[in-house]
C-alpha cells in the first residue's frame, strides 16, 4: 500500500495531533506557532484519538449521508490541557459561512472549561476557594484550506487581546487564536513552511524538525493498522458518494432554475402579444408547453 492519508482528513488529523504517543508533535506545532512550548509543561489529551471511536459511528450510522453527517458534527478536532494552558485545534477545509464565529466560540469554550476545575483553584485566606483562578491562557490553531482574508497572501495570522488606539497589549494573552491559510504562500519561518508543506500534501522534507517527519511517517498507509484502512476506506467512499449527491443536486437544482427562467420569459413574451410559435422558438420551449402557459 503506497501513498498517505490526508493530514486535513478527520482522521488523519486527529490521529497525528490527538495520540497520547504523539504529543512530541503537539507540542512542536505550539511551539512553532506562537513560540512558548517550553514553558507549557505536560501534556494531556483531552479529545484523544481512538479508531474504536470511528468504527462505533460507522456502525452506528445506517448509510452515507449518515456517515458523513455524524462526521461533520466532530468539529473540535484537538484539545488538549497544560498545566498552565490549554490548546485547541480544527482543520476547516472547504468554506462554512460561519467558521469565523465557530473559531472564536472554540476558543473561548476551552478557556472557559477552567473554570471552577479541581485541584487547580487557588485558596483565598479563609480557605474557600477562588472559581476563576483556575482559568489559563488559550492557544487555538485554525488549519485553513481556502482564502479566509482578503487583501494580503499572510498565510499566518495571530489574534489576541488588543487596543489599537492606545497601541496597548490587554496585559497577559488569555486568547490565542491562530488561523494558518494554506492557500497563501507567505510564511515566515522555516518550521512553519514545513508545516504548511505537511498540511498540504502529508510530506515533511528531510530538514524537516523530526516531529513533522514522524507526523508524516504516521500517515503513511503502509503504517496504518488494519482497522484503520478498513475505517479510512467506507469513510472516503461515504465522503465521495456524498460529493456525488451534491453535485448531483446542484445540477438538478440548475435545471430547475433554468426552466422556470423560461417559463417566466415566455410568460413576459405572452403578455407583450408575442405569438405561440415565436415564443417557443425564443424560449426553446415546445409549443404545447407555450399554449400550456397561455391556460
């Protein structure tokens, strides 16, 4: 078996990013996007990836749009929890009117998960406990397969807390929020160009920091297990009959659009006192459905 699974895939997203075996390469992708990997501390994951997970929905699910739908219902692709923050991650390909929305409420739902968490609370004198103390900083990344901004060809962007009248930063960076744009060819490091390289094709070039690479060795389908290319194999076909079914939609849908813009200018052409044997040669409509029109 040759070739790799998609990084952007559900799986293969999940799978490099969501391992407890793998958090070498979370940590790398932190570090390489916002800088502070060093001081973030153990990792844990809180969405960890698991093939039995995919093999209960395929069964669970009664056929393709099923598959598909219960698919695209599994949006927060990653999180995971530091001792002093917590990360989040999702790969958005094809363009949703409200990802923008959707990527802000991810992130906050993550900083907002702190709070009131146990054993993480600060003590006041008395000895109760302060809810909001356990709230951290948020690091979430947005992997982007289509133009998102307009007006530049940054493929990275960094949002956080700001005021650009004052030209002051809030103070300490709660919210994070990255969006990495592989459709833009302007990155600014190194490690992040090999990012974007993985991303896009699933390969690391040989200079490549060694997490990126054992990212890219682990979707190679040759090291996928058995019940992993079973569940990739009825997840593509669920995917490419779906497709199917759009497009097939979409063009009945502009038959139908098509005809009633007949119907309508042959209706108009009537109306001016044109006759039935024009309209029907104007329209392309036959005559039978022009008299129809005139009933």
């Amino acid at each position: 078996m040759t070739g790799r699974i998609s990084p952007t895939s559900d799986l293969g997203f999940k799978k490099s990013l969501a391992s407890s075996e793998n958090k070498d390469i979370l940590r790398g992708l932190i570090g390489d996007f916002f800088g502070v990997w060093p001081a973030l501390g153990d990792i844990t994951i809180t969405s960890p990836y698991s093939i039995k997970a995919y093999q209960e929905l395929l069964k669970q699910a009664n056929g393709t749009e099923q598959v598909v739908a219960k698919l695209r219902q599994t949006i927060k692709d990653v999180s995971a929890d530091f001792k002093v923050a917590g990360f989040s991650a999702e790969a958005q390909i094809s363009k949703s009117i409200y990802f923008s929305k959707r990527s802000i409420y991810y992130a906050c739902d993550s900083f907002c998960a702190n709070y009131n968490k146990p054993g993480e609370m600060e003590q006041d004198y008395d000895g109760s406990f302060l809810l909001y103390s356990s709230l951290k900083p948020v690091y979430h990344v947005n992997i982007i397969g289509y133009p998102h901004f307009v007006g530049d060809d940054d493929a990275l962007r960094i949002f956080k807390f700001y005021d650009p009248v004052r030209n002051k930063s809030f103070g300490v960076d709660y919210l994070n929020i990255a969006y990495f744009e592989l459709t833009k060819n302007n990155v600014e490091s190194e490690n992040l160009r090999h990012w974007w390289t993985y991303f896009k094709t699933g390969e690391a070039p040989d200079n490549a920091p060694e997490y990126i690479r054992k990212a890219s060795r682990i979707l190679d389908k040759a090291n996928l297990t058995k019940e992993e290319r079973d569940v990739i194999n009825q997840m593509e076909r669920a995917e490419e009959i779906y497709k199917e079914m759009i497009y097939t939609a979409r063009i009945e849908g502009e038959k139908i659009g098509e005809a009633k813009e007949k119907l309508d200018i042959a209706r108009n052409l009537l109306q001016m006192g044109m006759p039935v044997e024009q309209v029907a040669i104007a329209t392309k409509l036959t005559t039978d459905e022009v008299r129809k029109l005139m009933q």
